[in-house]
C-alpha cells in the first residue's frame, strides 16, 4: 500500500503460519490472528477444494467482524480485511491426496474431529509411499488465499447489514504453488507441517533444514502473498 498501516486479521490461530504471513508481507501490514478476537465463530472447512475454504473462511470472519463493529465499534484494532487461506501437499502417486484433507490426514483413518499431530500425517504419508520409488514421489504444497474486506456495517434496520464499500470490492483469491518431491524420511527441525518430508525442486534440503529466510522465498504460501501484496499496492496506488 502507498501510506498507512493495513492491519488484516488472519483467519488462523496456527502461530507458525501468521508468522510466516507476516514475515513475508513486512511493512506496512500488521497482521492479527483469531487469538486476538477469542469469540470468534469457528467455521466448519467443508469444501472440497483450497479455495472453497479459504473463501468461506474469509467471508463468515469478515461478516462476523462487522457485526461486532456494529454492536461495540473496535476503532483501534478493527482489520481492514480478513486473509483467510486453505493449502496442503498435492502428492502424484496418491492421487493428489492428501489435499484439502492435509491437515487432517491421520485423523481421517480414526473418525476422530479436529487436525492430526504432525508426526501422524507423517508417519502415515511415509507409510502410504513407502513402495513408491524416487522418481514416482513427486508432489507440490499448494496455498490459494482468500481476502476479503471487512465492510461498513449499517446499524438500521436490525439485524446489521452490509455496505459495499466504494470500490466495490469483493473477495479475492490468489494461488501459489511449490514443486517438489516427498523424502523416504524425514530431515531439519524446523517449519511445521509436512516441511520435514518435502525436498523443493532444485533443492537437496527439506523445507524443514532451508531455514525461514529461504523457505519463504520458494514456498506455496510465500507465492500467493507476493500476488496478493501487489493486488494491495495496485488498489492502493488507485485510491491515491
């Protein structure tokens, strides 16, 4: 954006990803997480592709959002936008699985609600690849990211209604994706995720031993930002 601070609620509690958002857009973004709005709904990701949930996702938070300026106002803290995203591992042999179910992916074996640890949809990845040769392991991380502007509530008649602001504006999505393949095991002690398990194309690191600085260069999330900040700069430079 050309002056100003956007501030953009992140519709995550995930502390890893906000701050891999949030050191990946910098300045002038300052970014908020559902942790910082505890009454927050919590919104069912039943979609059955990345961007079905991250614009559901979007869209509830930001009509949430204006209900509660409505009823209690937020002046110092109210984000401009809500940036919802959905992403996971796209893996070749599996069919693109386990996609929007990434997450989730050891859950699904149990019938148990909720994510899965880490080590779960790892152990069960490796377990699934485990015939699979090298050549045969090739899989992406994909991100599509959601946002949407928070509008101008209009407090009469009840319930709160929305107001377009004057541009118009809508939800927008934007798409990154990372090549790769998967590794026999898993290597590095950062990152999150499946980072330990995925090897970048041209790369003979993991996600997980490339550190912050150079994962946010190549990954998924770190594509679809760079489109995202330059669609705000562009509406910026309009609105100058």
């Amino acid at each position: 954006m050309a002056t100003g601070m956007t501030t953009l609620l992140i519709a995550s509690r995930n502390r890893h990803k906000a701050q891999e958002i949030q050191a990946i857009l910098g300045r002038p973004f300052r970014c908020l997480t559902l942790d910082d709005f505890p009454g927050a709904p919590a919104v069912v990701e039943d979609a059955d592709s990345f961007a079905g949930n991250a614009t559901k996702k979007a869209e509830e938070l930001a009509r949430w959002l204006a209900t509660c300026v409505a009823s209690t106002g937020w002046p110092a803290c109210r984000p401009a936008f809500v940036l919802a995203d959905d992403s996971g591992l796209e893996v070749d042999a599996l069919g693109g699985a386990p996609g929007v179910y990434s997450a989730r992916f050891a859950a699904m074996d149990t019938g148990k609600d909720g994510n899965s640890p880490d080590a779960d949809n790892n152990a069960k990845l490796l377990r699934l690849l485990k015939d699979v040769p090298t050549e045969k392991r090739s899989a992406r991380f994909r991100c599509v990211l959601a946002l949407t502007p928070v509008p101008e509530p209009i407090q009469s008649p009840a319930p709160p209604v929305w107001l377009a602001d004057e541009a118009g504006l809508r939800t927008h999505t934007f798409e990154g994706a990372c090549e790769g393949r998967i590794q026999f095991a898993p290597t590095g002690e950062g990152g999150f995720g499946y980072d330990p398990l995925f090897l970048p194309k041209g790369f003979n690191e993991s996600f997980a031993e490339l550190g912050e600085d150079t994962k946010n260069r190549l990954s998924h999330r770190a594509q679809a930002l760079a489109r995202l900040r330059d669609w705000l700069d562009s509406l910026g430079k309009q609105r100058d």
